[in-house]
C-alpha cells in the first residue's frame, strides 16, 4: 500500500469518514492519497485501512 500526501490547498474531505457518517473536513495538508483507491482520507482511515490490510494479508497465510 503506497501513501503519500494529498496534494492541493484549502480544505478537503477524507472519503472514508465521508461513507461512515464522521465529521471530515480537514486540511488538505493532513489528508493522504492512497495508491489504487479513489479519493483521500485523514491519519486515522490511513492506520485503519493499513490494519485492515494487514490482517487480511496475516488471515490468507494462515489457510
């Protein structure tokens, strides 16, 4: 999973916390785009999704 920073000014909307209903309006310089997704998401999406990933990646060598 490649991250890197949003690029643009003023403010921005993380995509995810778009979808669950969670005040997202933040800066676009505390927002990061992540490679093969659509859209952008705040630190905290980023570190869940990486979870996420990285559980799913730990549960498929596990069968």
């Amino acid at each position: 999973m490649k991250i890197t920073k949003a690029k643009g000014e003023g403010q921005g909307q993380c995509l995810r916390c778009k979808q669950l209903g969670i005040w997202n309006r933040q800066w676009m310089s505390f927002l990061y785009e992540i490679e093969g997704k659509p859209g952008v998401y705040c630190k905290k999406c980023v570190d869940e999704l990486r979870y996420i990933e990285q559980k799913e990646s730990r549960d498929r060598f596990k069968t």
